[in-house]
C-alpha cells in the first residue's frame, strides 16, 4: 500500500467517532485460577527495583511512548489482557491473551497472536511470524555449522542474518545483538542454538515475561515490550528513575497510567511531524488485520 493510500485511509479513519473494534478472544471467568506454568529459566539478574505484585481485584494499565509510536497494555482483573498500538495515522489493537504472576513475581503473558522472544545471553530472537517459527531448527543448525569451523569469534554480520547469507530478509529470522562494542563468541552461538531447541519442545512459544517493579509511588513494567527483562546498570537504573519521577518516556520502563489515561491515549492518533493535520485526530474504525498476522492465528495460548 502507498503513502497516498495510507493517507486517504486515515482521513477516513477521522470522519465519524467510532471505538476501535477489538480482536476476537476468550475471555477467562474472574473465578478460574491457571495451573502452574512448566519450569522456566530464570530470568536475567541486574541491577532493579523490586518486584511488586499485582492485585487481582483492579486492572492494570501501562504504557511505552515514543516519538513516532506509542504501546498500551491493559491487564485485566479477569485474566486476560490486550496491548494497542499507536502511530500517528492510525491505532489498533496488537496483541490479546491471558496473564498471570507467578510467586516469583515474575509476570507471564500468554499470547493469542504472537510468539514469545528467544533470548540467550548477549543474543535474541523476535520470532514475527509462523513462517519464522518454522525455520528456527534451520536457524540452529545453521549457526553449529558456523562453530564447527572452529573460529572462536565472530562479528554481528556473520549471525545476523543466518538464513539469507547475511542480507537483509525479513521473511526469515535475524538474530539481535546486545554484545555492544565487541564480537560473539562461540560459546554465545552455542547457547543461542541450544535454547532455540529448548524453545521448539518446550510448549512455551506463546509466552512473554517481564516483571512488575515500583520505584517510589510509581509502578512500572521493567524494559521494553519487544525485550522485557533488560538487565540494568547502576547508571541505567539511576535513568529510568529520573525520566519516572519527571513522568518522561523512556524506552527500558513502562510506567502504569490510569484508566482514564488510557482510554484517552488509545483512541487518539499519535503526534508527529509528519502529517501534522492528523496529530491527536481522534481514532474510529480499526483497519483488518494483515495478512501475516492472519496467518499467525494458529497458535494460541496453552499455556494457561
């Protein structure tokens, strides 16, 4: 679709008041309690606030602004939650499934629509799509290829791409670097592969975590959406706490907003200097889903 489409689309998208549609879900009777989860890995350790644990009896509400975008996530009393997102020509709702929090305080998001990231070390995965999720065991014999010929480091290009000779294809799974500044060693590449086997038997590919924490008055969900449980520094720490009690964005916290707050934020366009006749236009009629994202329904949540 071009620029124009997308433009005459939003235009449209402003002409009548209507709240945007949500997406199919089931929702979980507020009675019914989930079984455990399967033992998991524990998450990263850094430098943090500590955890907080959500009341069951109130909706939760968060949200991680940008310049061009900007996520929510409602986290509802009865189990189940949704993220929408915002740009500035359009807002539509993402992501739904079922939470809870486990007694490490841990919060788990199991998705309907979309895959969990694989993580190891310096190294992940956003897994996007089905055709994505398939190709992992690919991925990995890929990268035990890439160690067998015994270097004992390698650059970010040689892993980045591994499944399209180290070009840009988004069809297939790219791996993230974090490892900032320095190569990968062999023993990274390795763990990577053995937790995209794991990933691959272990039932868990709906799943996202993060933790609740609460800095002062102020409770928020610790990193990014896309890499949840970022592992802090002192001076990473001492950041997020400044842009919280400032009540400014920052990227590695999602501040709790309340409902009104909410409401509010998603059902206006995001403002941006690009078509600025659209900032704050208030939003209607949510677009169908893609096509990819059609494609992803299979899944589902088994977890809980």
């Amino acid at each position: 679709m071009d620029a124009r489409a997308l433009f005459t689309i939003a235009i449209v998208a402003c002409a009548s008041p209507v709240p945007p549609r949500p997406l199919p879900r089931a929702e979980l009777p507020h009675a019914e309690l989930p079984p455990p989860l399967p033992a998991l890995d524990p998450l990263p350790v850094g430098v943090s606030d500590p955890a907080y644990r959500l009341p069951r009896e109130r909706a939760f509400y968060f949200a991680q602004e940008g310049d061009v975008g900007a996520r929510f996530i409602e986290l509802r009393a009865n189990g189940t939650y949704r993220t929408v997102d915002r740009e500035h020509l359009g807002v539509g709702e993402d992501d739904a499934g079922r939470w809870r929090q486990a007694e490490s305080g841990e919060l788990h998001l199991c998705s309907e629509y979309r895959y969990g990231n694989i993580e190891a070390g310096p190294l992940w995965i956003v897994v996007a799509t089905t055709k994505q999720y398939k190709e992992l065991p690919e991925v990995a014999r890929t990268l035990r290829s890439l160690t067998a010929k015994g270097a004992a480091t390698f650059s970010s290009k040689d892993i980045e791409w591994p499944l399209s000779h180290g070009e840009q294809d988004y069809q297939h799974p790219s791996i993230n670097n974090d490892a900032y500044g320095r190569d990968i060693t062999r023993a990274e590449i390795d763990a990577l592969a053995r937790v995209i086997d794991a990933y691959m038997v272990g039932g868990n590919e709906n799943l996202m975590r993060t933790v609740p924490r609460a800095h002062g008055e102020v409770v928020y969900l610790d990193g990014s959406w896309e890499l949840p449980h970022t592992v802090h520094d002192e001076g990473e720490l001492a950041l997020i706490h400044r842009r919280l009690d400032a009540k400014e964005h920052t990227l590695w916290a999602l501040p709790s907003i309340d409902e009104p707050a909410f409401r509010t934020a998603t059902h206006r366009t995001q403002s941006f200097i690009i078509h600025t006749e659209m900032n704050g236009c208030v939003q209607h009629e949510v677009a169908e889903l893609p096509d990819w994202k059609k494609e992803h329904l299979t899944p589902r949540c088994r977890l809980f």
